[in-house]
C-alpha cells in the first residue's frame, strides 16, 4: 500500500515510517526540513493547506501524526493551529485525492472536558476525523509512550531524566497524591498503527493504546533511575498551589521544565483500558522495565 505520513520525523512518526517499511508499505512523508530516508518526500506544511494540494496523488492511505504538546504562541504554535486546523487541513486533502483509509494519532484523556486544551483540542479533531466520511479510519489514543528516541527527538522519559532525575539530587514530586501512568512501547504503538491500516475490525474506533500494567509516579521515576544506571533518587512532595504558583511565574522565563496544560494532565493520571488494544492488534508487549528503558543511559 502507497501510505501518506505526516509528523514522519517526529518520536512517534520516525518509527510509524521504520514499521511501514518493514511490512513493505511505500511510504510519502510531508517534511518541513529534515527527510527520512528510504522514502518518498513532499516538502510542505500541514497548516499551510496550499502546499497539500496534489501531495497525496496516488496514495491510498494517509496516516496523519502531527501533534505538539506545548505551545509556542509567538512563533503561532497553537494546539488550536496544530491539533484542529491542521487535522482538517489534512483531511480535506486527503478527501481531494480519493483516499479512503485514515488512521489518525489522539491522545488518551481526549475529552470536550478535558483538563487542558492540549486535550480538548485532541477531541475536536477526533471529531473532525469522525465525520469526514472514509470507508475505513481509526483513531489511537496514545499514552505516556516510552522507547529510544531518533536523533533530534525526545520523548517523556528522556525529559525526566535530563530535567528532573539527573541534575536534582532530591525529586520534587506534584502534590500529595501519588498519580498513576501507564506507559506503552513507541514499537507497539508503531505497529499498532501499520496494522490498523488493514484491519477491518478497527474500522470506526477510538482506541486507547495505553500498556499492559499501570505505575505511581513515584516509580516511574525508580524505574526511570534504574535505567539510567542510577539508584532510585529520595523525592519529596510538594503542595500543588506551590508548584502552580512557580509555573506561572517562572514558566514564561523557560525555567520551570513544565507548562500548566501539561502539570493538569500529569496530575489526572493517564491510565486507560488496554484490552481493545490488545485485542485488535497483533503486538509484542515491552514492559515498562529498567532493562527496556536502558537506552536513557545513550540519550539523556
């Protein structure tokens, strides 16, 4: 199958392109700059809708992965710009060209009452997909996912390790509760994605791709620690006013390493039912263990 790709040189996209290729897929990605190899290239911008046209001519499937988790308004980086308008940018390109099969990237916690916009956004594209009419579309809500990121990329574990777990000798921990996550493989995901392009039976769902096993925070950060080689660091907790207090002041100033979107999220919890992911697709699962978080010790 002739695949198009957005976000291909991304954490998630990088290796959607490696399990395309692997399963014999053709593969035409829309780049900005960087290019993968060993696949066809269109240079263009999914918020500028003038430079999809034609891109998608003779593919069949369109697997859209562009998404930001923090915005940057003075460079016009906006959930709103990257997560709706994009999304349907892409789709009403990908309805010009005939396609019929659609597999679009979400997040778990999607939600109009989401606690962020990074969330609520997430759903209005859900939306978008839902009603664009293509005989065959899925949506993956994707976790806290974790695996060794392409060069020039990072993902949540290799955040924490560099801005929390490695510089600070005591953690600081968001509040009093101890939230959970439930972390799921970038190669699952990755082939969770290829697969749905064929199966019937996601056709029309909203999946939750979300790992076997759910952890406290508290021991995502042990287990982060024992990948890098570390012993567990001793942590403390800190009142959730004070955290927000500090985001707000000092976040503009680049020196808090989290927004407050993302502290919300983080102190929701984002765990999910993995049964239908599981269920549907063929997958090997990868623990969220020290031994598969190894790579933090060649990339944090």
């Amino acid at each position: 199958m002739h695949v198009f790709v957005t976000g291909a040189t991304g954490f998630i996209g990088a290796r959607v392109v490696d399990a395309l290729k692997a399963h014999g897929h053709a593969v035409r990605c829309l780049v900005r700059s960087r290019s993968p190899s060993g696949v066809e290239v269109v240079r263009g911008d999914v918020t500028v809708p003038a430079t999809l046209n034609g891109a998608m001519d003779g593919c069949e499937a369109v697997i859209h992965l562009v998404g930001i988790i923090e915005e940057r308004k003075e460079l016009c980086i906006t959930f709103e710009k990257l997560h709706v308008e994009a999304t349907r940018f892409v789709l009403q390109a990908a309805r010009q060209a005939g396609i019929q099969r659609f597999i679009h990237i979400s997040a778990n916690g999607a939600s109009p009452e989401g606690a962020s916009r990074y969330q609520t956004t997430k759903w209005e594209a859900e939306e978008l997909v839902c009603a664009a009419g293509f005989k065959h579309w899925a949506i993956l809500r994707a976790g806290i996912v974790f695996g060794e990121p392409a060069p020039g990329t990072i993902e949540f574990c290799t955040r924490l390790a560099r801005e929390l777990i490695l510089p600070l000798p005591i953690i600081p921990l968001f509040g009093m509760q101890d939230f959970r996550l439930q972390p799921v493989s970038v190669e699952e995901l990755a082939e969770a994605f290829v697969q749905a392009l064929t199966r019937d039976a996601v056709h029309g769902r909203r999946i939750t791709a979300v790992g076997q096993q759910s952890y406290p925070y508290r021991e995502v950060l042990d287990r982060i620690a024992l990948g890098l080689g570390r012993k567990p660091r001793p942590k403390v907790a800190l009142p959730l006013s004070l955290i927000r207090t500090a985001i707000k002041r000092l976040g503009p100033l680049g020196i808090v390493p989290i927004t407050r979107d993302q502290l919300e999220m983080l102190i929701s919890g984002n765990t999910g039912d993995p049964t239908d992911f599981y269920e549907l697709f063929d997958l090997t699962p990868r623990p969220f263990s020290p031994a598969n978080l190894a790579y933090l010790q060649r990339r944090a």
